[in-house]
C-alpha cells in the first residue's frame, strides 16, 4: 500500500497561476490527483490544465478571486461538480506588499494582504466545510501554505509575515474545531525558497552573506516541497492535524 498515493483523490487548489500554486498542481497529478486551479489569471491556469491534461493527468481552470465570496463559492461548487466531492483544499493564494515597515504601509496595504493570505483562507475552508457536510463527506483535508515569516522576524515584511503568523495560529484552531467533521487542518511553512518573484532579493548583492544564515547553504527548491506537500496530501498524514511542516534548510535553527 503506498500511502503517499493520490489515485482517485480531487484537489482544489488557490493561486495556482503561478509560483508554488503552478508547480504543486503538477506534482499532485503526476501522483495521480484531478486537480481544480483557480487563480483571477484564468489564460495562465488554462496553458497549466493545458501542460497537465497533456502528460495524462487531470486538471481543470475555474476562475477565482479568493478576495470575493461569490467566486470562492463558485471555485469550489464547480470543482466538485467536475471531479466529485474534493478530497483536498490548499489554500495557497497569498501576496506581499513590498518590503515596507509597520510605518511604511497604509491601510490599503493591510487590508489587502490580510484580506487575501488570512481572511481568504478562513472564507474557503469555511465554505468547503459546509459543502462537506451538506453532502455527508466522511473526510476532509485542508492544505495552508505559511511561510517561515511567521517565526523569524527580520526588517520589512510587514504585514506579510504577521498575516503568516496568524495563519499558523489559525491552522491550529481550525483543527481543533473541525476534527469532529472528520477534517484534517495542517499547513507547510516553505523557507527561501527560489522563484522568479524572489530571485531579486535572494540573488541580489547580499545573496552570499544571507544564504550563510542558512546551515544548509543554499535556497530551496521548488522540489524541495514535493515530499511534504504530498504527504499532508495524502493519508500518510492521516494521523496529523494542527500541524505546520518548515521545509527550510535548517533556517530556524540557525543563530540570528
């Protein structure tokens, strides 16, 4: 028996236009998961369902801006009515708001971090919640993807990293509450991890001395992911919830 198998398991995943969303909707269906990706980019989705649907897999593009309820309720409404009851949400969709100090953002910035990386995830796992048991779905799994921010605090992301430490807060609570609805509530915190949006920042002038604060010396991967993420996934986790996973090379460990 292969627990980390996703055969005949559905998938609904936020933000999967681009960066971890993208690459994590193609390493669950090479593991045999139909996935759903939503994302507002729908022509960016579409050329992934199109990668996906092509090496075999399956996958279907639904529109979504978890920042409107309405299209929350549709994402998830319409995967189910694609693929069946969804196995697993992850909530993935977040944004930054540039490297700015508490004093440095407005209230525009605030509220649109916090309304897409905390209130979003809150929104969607309540309304899978309810369609779980509208339908009498035994089981349920709920994915959030934080950050290592939420426990290392340095200069300049705020309100990222305080929306990331309540996300942590949040998956530990909401597992409390929904263990008696047979739903699972775990979340991956990914370190540094390479991708075109950080590139800048990790590759930039002080890329050696801060790489040096990592004791494995380098930036994560997007495969570095792959491992953890399938196993929430999947029932090798059957047995977690409130959990969060650091996949971050040892960067919490390290001194400040």
């Amino acid at each position: 028996m292969d627990l980390f198998s996703l055969k005949g398991k559905s998938i609904a995943i936020t933000g999967a236009s681009s960066g971890f969303g993208h690459h994590f909707a193609g390493v669950l269906a090479e593991s045999g998961a139909s996935v759903a990706l939503g994302a507002r980019r729908l022509d960016k989705i579409e050329h992934r369902v199109q990668e996906i649907n092509g090496a075999g897999g399956k996958a279907v593009g639904i529109p979504l801006d978890v920042r409107d309820i309405k299209s929350c309720q549709f994402f998830l409404e319409e995967s189910r009515r694609v693929f069946g009851p969804i196995d697993v949400l992850i909530n993935n969709a977040g944004v930054e708001a540039g490297a700015k100090t508490y004093a440095m953002i407005d209230e525009e910035d605030w509220d649109y971090v916090f309304e897409t990386n905390l209130k979003a995830v809150w929104r969607l796992s309540k309304i899978y919640t309810e369609l779980n048991l509208e339908t009498e779905q035994s089981e349920g799994n709920i994915v959030n993807v934080a950050s290592i921010t939420a426990y290392r605090t340095i200069k300049g992301q705020f309100p990222y990293a305080v929306s990331k430490a309540a996300l942590v807060k949040a998956t530990e609570i909401m597992a409390l509450e929904s263990a008696k609805f047979g739903i699972r509530v775990n979340a991956l915190a990914p370190g540094y991890i390479l991708t075109d949006v950080s590139r800048l920042l990790l590759e930039g002038e002080k890329s050696e001395t801060f790489v040096k604060g990592i004791p494995m010396r380098r930036y994560g991967e997007f495969s570095d992911l792959d491992g953890p993420l399938l196993m929430l996934c999947s029932d090798a986790s059957r047995y977690m919830t409130g959990s969060t996973i650091v996949v971050d090379g040892g960067h919490l460990c390290a001194e400040l």
